[in-house]
C-alpha cells in the first residue's frame, strides 16, 4: 500500500504526502494512536473541507508515498504532541488560520506556521507584478 515503514511510525511521528487536490502542495499529518484494520496507524489530519480528525491511514495517505518529517524524541513528547492536536479535535480547515502545516507546526512547535503558505503567497505576488509591468508597458 505505502512506502512508509510501519515500524518507524510510533505517535507523534509528523508524515508529509503529496495532496492528489493540489499536486504542488504537501499535505500534513501526525501518527496517532491505534491501528486500523490493515495495521496502519491511525493519523491526525485536517484537509480543506472538513475538520480536524483521526482518521485511517488509507484515508490520509490516498495510496502515496509518505516522507517522515520528525520523529519525538520519546513517548513523552510523542503524546505530548497527540494531546495537543486532540485538544483542537473538530478545528475546521482554514487557508490562512488552520490549514494541515499550521495545525501540525503548532502542535510540535508551538507556533501555526505554514512555508506552503508563505511561499504561495510569494509566487502570487511575483505573478501579480509581472502582469502590472507587462500591462503598463502597453
């Protein structure tokens, strides 16, 4: 099914998949507790249109190739991450206030921030201005 050993998944683990939506956007999550039927962890996500939730892996990896992006230090920080992503269980998606990076950032690192967001908003910008040069040149 996937790529990602399951025997390197322990909880807290911060996975980072490909969105099938948006292909140049990466799609955020964290291992979970529990395993679904399959043996897959369970993982924590949220995507636009929906909110915040534990979900099987299937459900959050769309059959692609996850890249394990941190892995905690131990059981403490691991469930330390977990509690606080179930603090925010039902949180609805939001570009530029929820989105999947923002919800894990801040959950492992305190602070929601998104570089998919930051770099997006860089490319519309440049975009913005080669069109404002291209129009006045006219």
């Amino acid at each position: 099914m996937n790529e990602v050993p399951i025997e390197s998944l322990r909880p807290g683990t911060v996975l980072r998949v490909r969105s099938l939506q948006f292909p140049v956007v990466m799609h955020w999550g964290v291992v979970g507790y529990g395993r679904d039927v399959q043996g897959y962890p369970r993982i924590w996500h949220s995507q636009k249109s929906d909110t915040l939730r534990s979900t099987d892996f299937a459900e959050y990896s769309v059959g692609q190739h996850c890249e394990i992006l941190w892995v905690p230090e131990n059981a403490q920080q691991g469930h330390g991450v977990i509690e606080r992503l179930k603090s925010k269980e039902g949180l609805r998606w939001h570009l530029t206030q929820a989105n999947c990076e923002m919800v894990v950032r801040w959950a492992v690192e305190g602070k929601p921030v998104s570089d998919q967001l930051g770099l997006g908003t860089l490319a519309v910008l440049g975009i913005v201005a080669i069109v404002a040069i291209a129009a006045s040149g006219n």
